[in-house]
C-alpha cells in the first residue's frame, strides 16, 4: 500500500492534467497513488488516464458537477494512503518532490504542511508574471510560501498535504471559496502542527491571462471577510493592504489633478520598486515589466472584493449574513 494518496480534483482541463500526471510518472519515489476525481467536466481525463496507467497507480472516478471540495472529499473516501497530498489539476510537480517530502516528514513529522510554488521555465511570460505577484513581498506580504512573512503560514490546495488521523478528526473540506484556508484552520484548532516545507514545491501555471487572473482575485478579496466571518481572529493587517492601497492609489491620483502631479511620486516610486524586484527575480526585463501589470491587478482586484464584501457583509449586513456563516462552520 502507498504511502501518499494524491488526490486531485478536475473540471475541463485534460491538457492540464496530462502535464501533470506526465511530472507524476517522472518521480524518482513511486511511493504514491493518484486519485483523479473527474467533477462532472464535459472534457473528460479518460485519455490522459490510460495514457499512464501502466506507469502509475490511478484511481480515476467520475460523478456529477459539485465543485472541487465536494471532489476532494469524495477522493478521501477513496484513498487508501496514510497521508494525503493535494495538488491543483494545472500544477507540475518537479521529479523529487516525493522523495524531498517523504525525507523532511521522516526527520520532523508534522500533521499537516504546505510548500510554495514556483513558475517553470515553459510557462508564458504572463504566467511568470503572475507568479512573481502572487508571491512576492511587496505584493502579497509573503503569505503565499515566501520566505518572509506578515502572517502564520496557511497551507493552499495548490501544494498541501495532511494525516489520516487528521481528516478523521476534523473532517473533509467544506464547499466555499478559500476552502483550503478555512480547512488549514480547523487544522490548528484541532491541535495538530502545521509546517511549510520549502524544499517541496510545485510549479504552479494559475491563470493564463489577466481577465482570468482578476476574477480570481477578486473572489479571494471578497473570500477574505467570508473568513473573518467564520473566524473573527483571522483578519490581519496583511488583509487589510490591498484595499488600503486601492483607497491610498485613488486618494493620491484625485490629489495628483487637483494640486500637484508630485502626489503620483509615490505610486511611482512603489511601481519601480517592483520592477526591480521582479527583474532580480525573473532576469527578464519584459516580465518585469508585465509583473507592474499582475501587480495592479492582483492589489487592486483583492482590494475592490475585499472593501466590496466588507461593505456589503460587515456595514450592510447583505447577502450571507454572519449566523448563516457560523452555520457553515459547524456543518449544518
């Protein structure tokens, strides 16, 4: 019996899921099995699946649309492994991740860790961009697997695995955006420890182009209260930033046109600040460049649905109001 299951829960993305089961079969540690949870996609894997069977052990389900929580716990009813890992269906994962992780869980077991993500060198320009402002520093604090960071790590979907033990006492995951925060949650409520391992990370594509990348980040603005909601502890400064400076961005343009241009210095000033990280980082003057693009977007997008929902659930107290949210939380 396998060590790991990685469970992997898919809707219409058969190219995805071919590059990924491709990284899979290429790992120097086989200790693994696949669970490949098809949620009611119109493009369905099965190809893809036979295309590996013989090099991989895979447990391929199909069943009605329900959403990817709902997917990822019907595959942990379906694993047989002692630990779980879940991937998103457009990662890559580099051929020793098995072995880093099963070596790092081996010197200092934990219940429950999470690992960064990084951009290939196949990936677009746009895709390195997005990278770049999904985990750097000046963009998102750190909270995404950095180095350094404003906020206690939280393991995402995208790279995270747990214990048996620690699904049968807290439970799967519940269907709500940012799902895997609220599950990481529960996972230090219950007591057990959670950890980043740096070493085992993924190569993450996310969103191939802008229009995409910002309703994505809308949704997690706006996820964030939906959090507080649940977890009243859990908004921190780092939340706060975004909209801060959408709010500081739209005040200092306003100023910059009744007063003096010199009000747009500092918008300025933030903006080349990221070029240059971003050409540290990437070595490339064009995704620098693109990189200011992703940035704004990722700021502005998380702002708008962060200060939206805020103003919506917390002032005006419409849509999902705060008992219905503590109901989800119990499972009810």
């Amino acid at each position: 019996m396998a060590y790991f299951s990685i469970i992997i829960p898919v809707y219409n993305r058969l190219n995805e899921v071919k590059d990924l089961l491709h990284s899979l079969s290429r790992q120097t540690d086989q200790n693994f099995e696949v669970v490949l949870v098809e949620d009611g996609s119109s493009e369905v894997c099965t190809d893809a699946v036979k295309q590996y069977e013989n090099e991989l052990d895979i447990k391929y389900f199909y069943k009605e649309n329900e959403g990817r929580s709902v997917a990822r716990n019907y595959g942990l009813e379906r694993a047989t492994g002692e630990y779980f890992l879940f991937f998103d269906s457009d990662c890559v994962i580099p051929d020793n991740y098995i072995s880093v992780l099963y070596e790092s869980l081996q010197k200092n077991y934990v219940d429950c860790f999470g690992g960064p993500d990084a951009a290939h060198g196949s990936f677009t320009d746009i895709q390195k961009a997005i990278n770049f402002s999904m985990t750097a520093f000046l963009t998102t604090g750190g909270i995404r697997g950095g180095k350094i960071s404003l906020e206690k790590f939280v393991p995402r979907t995208f790279n995270m695995g747990f214990s048996r033990k620690v699904w049968e006492k807290v439970g799967g995951f519940r269907e709500m955006f940012s799902e895997d925060i609220d599950m990481s949650t529960r996972i230090r409520q219950a007591g057990f420890s959670i950890s980043l391992i740096r070493e085992a990370y993924v190569f993450h594509k996310r969103r191939v182009n802008l229009r995409l990348f910002c309703r994505q980040i809308y949704v997690f603005g706006m996820s964030r209260i939906t959090l507080f909601l649940l977890y009243p502890d859990s908004l921190k400064l780092v939340h706060w930033l975004p909209a801060v400076f959408l709010l500081g961005s739209a005040m200092l343009l306003l100023l910059s046109v009744l007063l003096t241009w010199a009000f747009i210095l500092p918008l300025l000033f933030y903006f080349i600040a990221l070029f240059i990280n971003a050409l540290i980082d990437t070595k490339s003057v064009k995704i620098s460049a693109l990189a200011i693009i992703t940035s704004m977007v990722q700021l502005y997008g998380y702002g708008y649905g962060f200060l939206r929902a805020y103003l919506l659930k917390i002032i005006f107290r419409k849509g999902r109001n705060v008992e219905e949210e503590i109901r989800m939380r119990k499972g009810k």
